[in-house]
C-alpha cells in the first residue's frame, strides 16, 4: 500500500545457507561469524535497521540451523538436582523442563523427569501414562513408596525416565499437612533411590540430571522442590510482564536456603518465547542479563509453533520436529547447561 518495497517471504532449508553465509560460516551481511544459537543469542545486533521482520526472522533461522553440533557431553562426577520453578503461568516452565531433558539424553546424560504439578503436562509431553491411580509423585511424597517404583521409561527418548504425576497429586498438599518432616520428603525419596549420587557410589547407570517439574504456585510441592535441589533453573518469557512475581519467587529461594536447604542455588535463567522479530524481546533480554548475568543461558528459546504443537502428539520437540529452530535452541541451552557447570548465586 505504501509502495515501499518488500522481501518475499523466505524459509530456507537446513542445508541451504548460500544466501546468508560464506563458506567459512561467517555472514555476508554482518562479518559475524555465527556458528551456534548461543552465538545467536549473544549477537545483539543481528536485527539490522533495514530488514523486515520477516528477512529478520529468515537470517535467525538460517544461522540457527548451522553447527549444532549432536555429539555427547561429558557426564557429571555426580547427580545434579535442577528444580525448574517460576510462579508465574505460562511462561514456559513445562515446556522447558521435558525439551531439556529431551536435549539432555540426546547428548549422551541419563535424566529423570518428576512431574510435581498436578495438571500432569510433562508426563503427557513425554508420553507416559498418568491416569488416575497410576503410581507416580503422590504415591512417593504421601504413601512413601520408593521413587524407583514410580519411574517409567519415555517410549521416545532413550536414557530418559519419568515420574508421573496423576490428578490425586491435588490433594497432595492438603494431606501432607500434619506430616511431619513434609517439606522433605521429595528429597528423602531422591537421595534414597540407588541411581543418584555421586559416580564412585551409583556407577555408569546413574542419573546425571534430575529435573523437577513444579506447579506454578509456591505451595508444599514446590517448597519440596526447592528443598530437594541444588540448583534452580527459572524460565523467564521475553515480555515485560516477565519479572511479575519473580522477586517474591527469589525471596523465597532465601528462606529456603536460609532454614532448609543451604545447597540451593539459582544457576540457570532462560528466556523463553523469544521473538527476534521485535525490539521489545531484545530490550527485555538485555534488562535480564544485566540483573542476572552469567546466570543466563546465552541461547534463548525462540517462540515456535512446533515447540506449541510437540504436546498434542504426545511428544517434546526434539522428537517432533528435530531440526526446528525451537528443538536446535534447546538442544544448544541443554549443552550449556552441562559444559558450563554449576554457576549459581548465593547472593
């Protein structure tokens, strides 16, 4: 309508970079070389005053597919314990926690999922059943049953276990009221499975990650959670709205570390929903790094709809479409977060 001149739409291929790259992996266009989506993340300037959203969107994309690199990762000397937690709804927490899990066994470390949200989103992204009456997280934190008994394997992702959560986690908080001790039970049930800890006691069978799926509130099962980790992992949506409710999240981090578990870190911030499409997505980046620093991830997740899709099908994204920017960002945030190690902040 205007008259000014606009790119065609462009969705180029995994293999087809010749529009946006020199053989040497460095862009025409910028002189940047950019090998990862870490390296993406942390190139700033990528959305130039003189492309369209779209030509943005196209670049991203394009680098984003080059590099990612599949192999292995070297496994931890002992479990680590994340507890992937955020008060505020819909920024991802879910999401991340079955599609890091998924990246994680993908490079090589074996990973147990607990699903401590009662909706049961994570055992239905990993494709496992959670019916009513199955043994799962109520089972464990109420009626004491060992962990190892509520483990069932992800049909579709080798080296990952996953423990459900049935609706019967509902009444879980109310129940374990007048339990005494009953802050600490999930960890009890963890520590006491035979396949955590450290290597020289568990052996090459034992779980390297433990990833904790916590339901967005701040009642009893998260205080579990939070008891029961070494590390918090906190998906952050690059929206404004992002920091709503975080500090009240962080001020109960301190009073846990405080009076119930001392070893509990904030180590990982991820940005989800990452538009790179908007200068509003950048400046709430930018604003999350400085606060956090190197506590975040520098590959943010991109908003996708494949990553939207994956749960339907009863699947993460990494299963469903493994060669989408959202599956190649966590696969690049998955190896981060076990090249770099424990990075957290007692502050």
């Amino acid at each position: 309508m205007s008259g000014e001149p606009t790119e065609p739409p462009y969705d180029p291929s995994p293999n087809d970079v010749s529009r946006e790259t020199s053989p040497s992996g460095v862009s025409r266009e910028t002189g940047f070389g950019v090998r990862t989506a870490a390296d993406l993340a942390a190139y700033e300037t990528s959305f130039a005053d003189d492309q369209t959203p779209l030509a943005a969107e196209a670049h991203q994309s394009v680098i984003l597919r080059q590099g990612i690199q599949r192999e292995p990762v070297p496994r931890p000397e002992a479990t680590r314990i994340f507890v992937v937690a955020n008060q505020k709804g819909g920024v991802g927490k879910t999401t991340t926690t079955v599609n890091i899990a998924a990246a994680l066994s993908e490079l090589g470390q074996r990973v147990l999922v607990i699903d401590l949200d009662p909706q049961g989103n994570a055992s239905t992204a990993l494709n496992v059943d959670h019916r009513q009456g199955t043994v799962g997280t109520y089972e464990v934190l109420v009626d004491d049953v060992p962990l190892a008994e509520a483990v069932q394997a992800c049909p579709d992702c080798e080296r990952l276990d996953v423990v459900p959560a049935t609706i019967d986690l509902a009444g879980a908080e109310i129940e374990l009221v007048s339990v005494v001790a009953r802050e600490g039970r999930l960890r009890k049930a963890i520590l006491g499975h035979p396949r955590v800890g450290a290597a020289a006691l568990t052996g090459p069978d034992r779980y390297d990650y433990v990833l904790i799926d916590c339901p967005p509130s701040l009642g009893l099962l998260t205080l579990n959670a939070l008891v029961a980790g070494a590390e918090m992992m906190i998906p952050i949506q690059a929206e404004y709205y992002a920091l709503e409710g975080l500090g009240q999240l962080l001020k109960t981090v301190d009073m846990v570390r405080a009076h119930l578990n001392p070893e509990l870190a904030v180590s990982t911030i991820l940005l989800t929903m990452f538009d790179a499409r908007t200068r509003l997505a950048a400046g709430v980046a930018q604003e999350v790094r400085e606060h956090f620093g190197d506590q975040v991830i520098k590959t943010a997740i991109p908003r996708s709809v494949r990553v939207s899709e994956a749960p339907s099908y009863g699947q993460t994204v990494m299963t469903y479409d493994p060669s989408s920017p959202g599956a190649l960002s966590y696969l690049e945030a998955a190896r981060e977060i076990a090249t770099r190690g424990t990075r957290g902040s007692n502050a």
